[in-house]
C-alpha cells in the first residue's frame, strides 16, 4: 500500500500515519520528495479496510493498495486456467459447454421433454430450478424436493449433469442430494453464510453475478467458496442493471474478456436472463461465444407461452436447436470445439 | 392489465390472446378502435408474470400492468401511516428518531461509551454488528454471541433499544433472544427465505435497500416479511451504486418522498454508508431529515481510526453530538420534533 | 394514448381530462369498467409531452403512451433496412464494414502509414480525428484543417473513404470540404442543432449513441438528422457508462438486436471506446459481429504507446492484422461476409 | 505521477519506462523495494493521458496519478469560496439564492405573471428558456429571440435578473444581449467549443451537470469556461442518470457536499428536472438547502397542466409560494439566511 500525502502535509501527520502503520505491525518506508511524501507500507496481512481508514487521515491525499484482495481465485496464486470435470463434461476446456432447460422445473414431462430436446440439440448439462428465488411473494416459487427427484429422473433419461439453484444453507444437504452442480443466483451473490455452507458441499458451484456487483467483488465472492477448499467454481454472467431499460439486464459481455485477464476460473454466459426477451437470446448467446465464454446457459421450455416463469426469455425447443449450430459454428470461428457430450451414445 | 395490440394485429392473433386469457380463469374485455384494438384483462389473482409473457406474444404492442403488484406495504390497503414502538420509543411519529452506534460491536468498553455517548447527544436507539457481512472473506466479522451480549449490556445500561443484523435464518433465535429490532441488510435485501423467517419472529424488522433495487422491489422484499403476519417493517434508504465514485453510493434521497407516496411505512436514512466518508455525513443526514425522513442511523464509534470496519465513515463522539443539533433544527424546519428518548431519565 | 385512472377517481376528474384532451383538438374515448375507467386518447399529432402532463392529473393512475415517438429512423414507415453507399463501399448491407485508423490524426506519415496497414489489413474506411473533444482543456485537440487534410491525403494515397468528426456547426462546412462520412461524437450525441445542421451537409453521417442515452433517445437523435432530409445515418454503439469500472465504458451488445429490432438503420460496433484497453478489444470486436453488427470502427496507430490521444486503446497494426481473420471467420459463422473494399487493387 | 510495477517485472521493461518518462522531458525516481519497484514520475506539464498509457505497458501493475486534472476549479489555486454578483444578487454567499419561472418562456403575460409571482413569493432569478433542446424534434423548441425580449420585459417589470439557456456558439451573441447568466444545459455541459466561447462573453456561466457526469468531468467542463478568464461560473446538480426509473433523474444530493470539498465554485440545485413530477420537488428542494447548496433553480408555471415543456415537474404558484418559507426555514437551521433579493423596493 502507497500513501501519498498532500503538498501542505505536516511532518506530524506524516509522523501519526507512520507510528499507527507500526502499532498494526507493518512497516513503513518515507520516500521524501521535494514536492511531497510518499509513504510505502509492507507486511502482511494488510488489513482489508486500511486504505479506506487512510484516506481520511489529516494530511493524506490518496491510498493506492497494491496487492489485490482475491488470492485463490487469481493468476498469482494459480497459474493455469481451471478445468472442471461433472461426470463426462468438462467445463473450462477448449469445448464450449452449453448449459440448458426451464427455468423451473414443472413436472416430470416437462423437465424430460426438455432434457431430451437439449441433448438432442447438442446441450451437454440440464438446468431446471426446484427452489425459485422471486421478486414478489405472490409468484410460483418452485416445486421443491419434488423438482429435484423429477431432475434426477430426467438425468437418468439422458445422461445429462444438472445443475439447481440453492438459496439457503439449510437447503444444502438436500439438493447436494440430486444435484451435479450448486447453482448460486445473483440475489444470493454476497450471501456470504450460503457461499462458505456451499464451498464445503464437495461438488463444483457456479456463482451467478450479482446484479451491481463489481468484478473484484464476484472474485472475492468466489473466494468465499475457495477458501472452504473447493475449487471448482465456474462464474456466470447474466446481466448488470444500468439505466438502459430495452433490456431486462445489459449483459456486460466484457466480462469475459476481463475476468479471463484477472482469474484462471471458467465463466460463462446467460444470456436468457441479461435480455428478458427471447428474440435477443441468440445474439447475445453468439455474442458471449465470440468474446471467449467457457459456456451458456440458455433457458428452453416445451410451451415457453404456458410457463410457471421467465416464459418470455425461454427458446423454444426449435429455436433452440435451430441456435445450436450457430453456436458451434461462432466457436469454432474463435478457435473453439462445441459437440454434444461424449455419453451422447447413452441415450 | 391491458394489451396494446399492433396496427397490423390480426384477427386470429387477437382471438390467441382471449383464449389464453379465458384459460387462465380470467375474462378478456375487447375494445376494437379504427387503428387498433385494445384487450383489457379482469380478474383476479393475475399471474405476476403474466405482462411478460403477453408482451411477446405475436401481434402485441405493449402490455400495461395497472394493479400493483405490492398489496400489504401500499396504502390503498392500509390507510394510515405505520407508527412502530420499540420499547418506549416510537418510529414513524412526528419524532426523528435517530439509531446511533459502531458499525461493528468489538468490545463491551468500545460499546457502552458509545451508546452512553450517542444517548447524551439524543440518540433513541443502539446500532452495532455482532455478525457483519464483509465483501472479503478475510475481513473481520464480528463477535457473534459475545457481540449481542455486549449489546443487551450496553441496553440495560442506557435503556436504549437495540437493533443489530441477522444475515442467516438459522441465527434468527440467537439473536431474536437479544435485539428489539433485525436489520436486513443491503446485501441480503432480495435473500427471500431470510425476510420470511424474521417475518415470523414477531419484532421489528429493518429492511435496508438494496445497491440495485428498484423502489418496487423493496416494497415487494418488506411484503415477504409483512406476508407472514409481522406489519412492523421499517424501510432504510442507504445509498444506491451508480457510475459516481466519488462517493461509496449515491445516496437516492428522493426515495424519501417517493417511497411516502407509495406506502404507508416508515423510511429512515443512512448516511454513513451512502457517503463512505466522515466529512460527508453531516450533509447527508440533513438532507435525509430535510427530504421527510422519519430517523437517521448513524455510525459513530469513540477512535474512528481504531474501528475493526467502516471506520473511514464513522463519526466521532464529538462530531456526533455536534449534528444533533444541527438534525433538531432541520427537523424543526420542516415541521418535525427530535428529541431524546423518555427513557433518558434513566441514565 | 391511453390514460387508466385510479379506482377512487371522481367523475369530475375524468371530466376534466376529457375537455383537455378536447381543447387540444383530440377525441377522449371513454371505457367505464366496473372497477376503474380508462380513456383512449385519438387524434394527431400528439403533443409528446403529454403523458407526462396527464401522468400527474388528479385521479389518473398511468399513462400509456402507444405510438412511438420516433417515426423516420423505424420500421413502420421504412420497411427496408437502409444500406449506404460511400465511394464504393456499402455500409449496412451483407458485407461487414470495418472503420479503422488513429484516435486523432498526428502527422502525414503517421496516417499514411496507418491507413495502408488499415487497408492491406481488410479495412474498409479510414478514421482519424482533425478535430478532437477532450475532457480537460489542456489536452492535445487536434491538428484541426491541417488534419483534415492529411486524411485527403490517405484517401488519395490508399483510395479508402474517410470519417472524421464535426464538433460544432460552424466546422461543417470545412469539414465537409473533407470527409466522407460526418461521426457525430458522443459528447454531442444531443447536440441538436449540430445535429440538424450535418443533416442538411449531404454526407452520411454516423452518430455514437451518448454516454446514458436511452435507444430511444438515440433513434430521436437520429430522426434529427433524418428530419433535414438525410437518410442517411448510421448508429454506433460505443459503451455505456455504468458502475463498473474495470473497462472505460460499458459495451451494451445487446444494443444490436435491440435497433435491429426498432430501426432500419445499420448499427456498427466500436470496441476501442467501449474497452478503453488495448487487450480487450478483440474479444469485444468479435462480440460485436457475432450479436449482428454491421460494421466496426477500431483505432489503431503505428505505435501507439506514443500517441497523442487514446494510445491504451489502440491496437499496433500487427494486433490489427491478426485480429482481421477472426473478424472474417466470426462474420462467416453468422452469415455475414467480409472482404477488403473493392478499391483494394488501387493500392 | 507513481507507476507500480508488477513483482514480475524485469530490468528491461523498467529500463523502457524509465526512457519514455525521459523522452518527453520528465524526471522518473526509482524506489526499488523487496518486493518490487515503484517509479515516481516527476516534471510538469504531464501529459493529461500518460497515466493510461503507462496502464498497458508491459510489467506495469497500476498507474496512480496525483496531481489533480483541474486547477482553475479547484482550491489549490483558489482558497476563497468564488461569489458572484449579479446585478444586485449575490451567488455563493450566506444568503440562499432562488431562480424560478417557466421551463419555456411562451408569451409575454405568462412570464410577467411568474416572474412577478415567483418574486413576490421570495426569488431573485427569473428563469425561462427562449432556446430549448428537446429529446425530440417534434417538440415544442422555444421562442427564439422573442422570448429573449419577454425574458427583458419581465426584468424590467420586476428588477429580476434573468438567466437563460444558450445551446450553440453562434447564439452567444444574442442570447448576451439579454440575459444576465447564461445557462449550459446537461445535454451540453461537455460540448467544449460552446463551453469556450460562453467563457470568452463576459457574464457569468451555469453549468448543469450531465446525465453521467463524473464529479471531476463536471470540474473540467467549468475549467473550460474558466480558462478563457472568465471566474463566475456557478455549478448546478439536477439528477444524474441511474437505474432507478421511479423519478425521472436521480438527484445527487451528495454532489454539494462532495463539490463543495473540491471546488470554491457555488453550487445549485434543480430539484424540478430531478424530480420530473411536482409532487416531489419540495423534498427535493430543502434536502438540497440542508446539503449545504448556495441555491435553488425551481419550475414554476402559472398552469403548470397547459405548459408547452415540463407541465408536470412545475409547481404552480401557490406551491411555489408555500414552499419558499420553508426554503428559509431550512436555510436559517443551516446557518444561512433567504431573503428577497435587495431590489423587491423597485416592484
């Protein structure tokens, strides 16, 4: 950490920020220039909120923090690009992977349906929720541990991994029960209690970004997870909220791009949820892929006018496979593979 | 609800939409002009999610949703303003009421010098995290039980009411045993089954706004509280994150009178977490008390320097018993009182 | 326009909206349900503020309005999606078009240079700043008319067609004498009386959608321009501003298919703005072409750690090059083509 | 200017910064630390974009800049807080400065009739646009030169001074015939050409903030007017754009505390184009007085319902009348005064 003091600074200011860097254990190196001190802090750790208790100090200008606040999910501390293995599925690998399904689960036609026309499309995991986070109380809320077996049920049919949404610790055991691989949404982002519960589950955890969460902030939140010892999280970008309305979200595709540069972790696209409406979802899904995405996740219903939820961002089953294609042919263009899971041949 | 059909809308587009509205239980009144044609929808319960789904229906211009979808915090089901008592102090009334207290309980010392301090300058009521949620994992995060211990004795030796933050159902008992009031915060303002659980502890709940949340959406994240029989909720307004950096958030002061258009629940005002900065606090507060705000919380902590979180926000003592007045005054300005408690005699 | 009044409005209130509704001219068509009435506003032209002026009536609940406010940039009256010729590129057609060159002209040799490794590259029109906004004034601005010049110089050297911006009104005519196409910078993207006056210049004119321009405020910005008799207008994306900072601006990508949907007009991508970092260009580049932009416009400099504006975000001629394939692959995969401007055999 | 370079970094990419700093005739000081080197950049005038430029050098890890872009704006130079006279109304000093009349000036008998109102009820400015940017060009664009002429009868009737807004350079000279203050509107506040050459006029300047202007780009746009050696340029806050739609702008109150810590400038608030809607524009207003603004700009219309722009942000008069005692209410709990201007004798 740099603390650069003001023109006018005393030699007192400058001696009271030095003697609290000691007291915390650190130490502190002056550079006096003719203009202005500077004063350098080493050691660690450095406590997480010491710049923001420095730049109000008596004399100070600016706090700049050098070292970054995530550790496991960045490069410095793992140098290759993570790759994560759900039975025959490899997320983060050179194949895209394409996440699909309602966004809840129905019953048990409907969550199969799906699940066969995704595969048969090229989708290599099953998403579906049981435990549906809603904006107001008086909406379907999902099906439960009712939603889960039908998900289990419909992996049997097809082989495919699934990936739910859990929204509390106490949820946990349960859908850790059934599930592949523990969706976190964007509401549930800083839920910090239900990400350490989560990160100690043993299997991978895709963490959605929350709606005005911060780059540093969805890593630290990840981190969250990590530090329980899993590593296996894959981040998801589905959207921010700025004031552009035409949109449900604006799906900030230069995520990808960025957390790439920041964190060895795999991130994929959603771009069901960033548009909110089902004729923009095959360009943001080919706009995703063309930026780097690891994945998508799409959502897909059998009759998206007649669903419990998010009917009017759900492809089609013939949009969807129509789609596919594309998909496969944007990746490759950007030096990608996209083919349907190896356990294809099962079904 | 109204549908707004295209110019071009077709017949048989028009008569998809009436079946769809008559199989859902709900009656289609059509209004055929020279342009185009208009479909209103009676009845009741209507989907919540049901402008969505028509918006994209072919034919569709525009859907138009007039019922609000939050029922229980608006006033057209509760006419009278929410006056909430705490112990012997009244939230909502003519009084300011004014939470004071350290942004995180770090010793009994550290927090009975601040609730005797924030009494003597005319604080109502004691804030102080025992369980914080921190953006960092490697952050301090509170005492836990010995935190709301050092609460409940900083109460009784002050008799200021309590209210601390509750971020996990499962902690709801703990710390139901000791707080007059929860406080939701920001962060878990959309966690859903946690708003249901307080609902259920029958006290007081505060329900701070989110960094993203539409002005609808809190009033729909109080009703999941209110839905579970608990009409003592108090809105927070807390700053909102926005391309401004100079700043921690933008405080959106005009949630003030918004929010008193929209419902009948009291809204207070915190500006320490909106401006992120000491120096800016006194303004905020003002303009909070200025706009309508029913009270203010406040971080004050007796070494702002020395605090475990926030301190770069927190007032000191002196600071804090310096705007007392300056609160008073405004208050007075704009037709409301401030005073300390009744309970004051006691110290 | 429709107006739905609350459920408690007085009969003199809806009376009293009928006979302004009236004194402007319109028809009021009343619709009495049993729970609420709503009055259909007909006639034109609308004055288009008055949903808002109706919105705050006694006794109205919402305003709707219908018709949109936008009429030449949209589909309704321009069924064909508008191509646009400059020499002998076509802009908006099947082929994607690429803008690339320096931020701001610097000298003859600098932009010869560039706009040969532009073109042997694949691009198609040469960009290049005379005439520079900058945030402070003590920022470089551009050679002004010697910059104009220079850039006639590398059409004439290279046969690439040009655009450059026009800041104020009393520039058009000079910059007229020069360029190819007007770019509309977005700082003055609500500069409507520059607007107005590069509409009637004769010249195509590209307009950058503002820093917080809402698409609609961007398609009236255009209508502007349209307005004075120049079909001619090309919108490009460039970012937003949002709260996230680890990229300059935020790219909205969903903005293709969100014009595409409301306007005939050709949207092209600028990746260099929106990204502000060198690095992230290319994957924005491809997003860009994969969510179905027609075109691109991209800095790039000799060396460009030494450029007098903007040298963070300019590729070197090898990233250039490099990335022109990809962009030619990635417009393949989605039914696009690419190729370098038909003039190419000139050099 | 510090660059921090990565613990990474190696000799030759120091080595590369390090002549770069010296190659535009700066002095660059090498503080090699354990665990890294950290380059202070000394010399001035710095390029403005140099910090950027470093940001991409290879083995650079963070540029921090701390020499402040502004200079005119800023306290630095400039230690006594700027008032400014006009005519007899003083701008930034104790007494709380209130300009109020019509969006649009559109005839002469409803201008007379406000601005004689808007005096009586306490004001010192009469507003009213003669020039009117509008978001569409089928709205209604103000009076031109007749409504400069009503703005001058107005004055001549009551001693008001008047203040309007001026939208392109070649208007400068007209509008200064008239008018006392000149306004920049938000849509031009960063349109340099027209901010240099209001500062060349003479009179004193306001300058909106933009839509998503950045406190320190608010700065530098006055630096604009500034540098032509014009000092009285008057800052004034009217809601910047965020995700929240329930109010047409979010109103920064925030800004007057922030700018008053960076600037001597006065600053203002327009709480009508914050607002948009009537009902909310007293709150808005005295959280704006108890910020600590030196002045208000309110809408006032003499039937607000039949204005030809901003019928619905405008008090009418008797709003208005109501709400200045409260204005002065406010003001004296802050420690200032409001009192009609000096020249309510001459009416």
């Amino acid at each position: 950490m740099i603390i650069v003091m003001e023109r006018t600074a005393t030699r007192q200011q400058i001696d009271a920020i030095v003697s609290r860097i000691q007291a915390l254990g650190l130490a502190a190196h002056l550079s006096e220039g003719e203009e202005r001190t500077i004063i350098g802090v080493v050691g660690s750790p450095l406590p997480p909120t010491l710049d923001s208790e420095f730049e109000i100090h008596a004399g100070v200008q600016q706090v700049v923090r050098i070292t970054k606040k995530y550790k496991l999910t960045g490069w410095d501390f793992h140098p290759h690009k993570t790759t994560i293995a759900v039975r025959d599925v490899v997320i983060g690998g050179d194949q895209i992977t394409v996440m699909a399904g309602p966004c809840s689960v129905e019953s048990e036609e409907q969550t199969v349906s799906t699940a066969r026309a995704a595969k048969a499309a090229g989708a290599h995991i099953l998403r579906g929720g049981a435990y549906k986070p809603r904006t107001s109380p008086y909406e379907f809320r999902g099906l439960g541990r009712r939603g889960l077996e039908i998900l289990a049920t419909a992996r049997e049919e097809t082989g495919m991994p699934i990936i739910t949404e859990v929204m509390t610790p106490s949820d946990i055991d349960e859908v850790g029960e059934f599930t592949d691989i523990f969706q976190i949404g964007a509401r549930n982002s800083q839920n910090y209690l239900l990400l350490e519960e989560v990160g100690k589950a043993g299997k991978p955890v895709m963490l959605k970004r929350g709606l005005s969460m911060l780059m540093e902030e969805w890593l630290l939140a990840a981190e969250y997870v990590m530090a329980q010892g899993n590593p296996d999280v894959i981040l998801c970008e589905r959207g921010i909220r700025t004031f552009e309305s035409a949109t449900r979200n604006t799906l900030d595709v230069s995520a990808v791009p960025v957390i790439r540069g920041m964190s060895h972790l795999p991130i994929i696209v959603d771009p069901s949820h960033a548009a909110g409406k089902r004729a923009l979802v095959p360009a943001l899904a080919l706009a995703g892929i063309a930026a780097g995405a690891d994945g998508l996740m799409i959502e897909t219903h059998p009759s998206p006018d007649h669903a419990l939820s998010d009917g009017a961002q759900s492809l089609t089953f013939a949009q969807f496979a129509e789609l596919m294609p594309r998909v496969a042919a944007v990746a490759a263009a950007v030096g990608r593979s996209f083919s349907a899971a190896e356990t294809s041949a099962v079904v």
